[in-house]
C-alpha cells in the first residue's frame, strides 16, 4: 500500500484494469489526486454483475465526466 501511495504521489496518468466496485472506486481516488484515469473494462458495461443496467448507465455517464472508459 505504501508502495502505490508513493507512486501517486505526483500526478500522472493511470489505468484501471474492471469496472466493479473497486477498481471504480481506486478510479475515483485517483482523479481525486489529480490525475488523468482510464478504466478499461471488458463487459457491456461498468458494474455489469452487480447493478441494473439503469444504474449502470448513469454510473458511467457521472465517470465520463471525470475519467475515460475502454473496452
């Protein structure tokens, strides 16, 4: 953990490998310390196992402003 806050230290740019819960959330931190975020995630959609594809949709509209998806 320590190794990874230290190399977020500086801004820069990072990839995020799925689009669940986590790797979203690491996503958000990320944008949060300034720097630029892809989330590559291979499904439909982010949070396709999880949540309604309702809830999907607006889970990658709010992202879009923030950071970039691919899949």
């Amino acid at each position: 953990m320590e190794a990874m806050r230290a190399r977020l230290a500086q801004p820069g740019r990072v990839a995020i490998v799925g689009g669940g819960y986590i790797g979203l959330e690491v996503a958000a931190v990320a944008r949060a310390m300034g720097h630029e975020v892809t989330v590559v995630e291979s499904r439909d959609r982010v949070m396709q196992r999880v949540v309604s594809p309702d809830v999907s949709a607006f889970s990658m509209r709010f992202i879009a402003k923030t950071a970039s998806i691919s899949g």
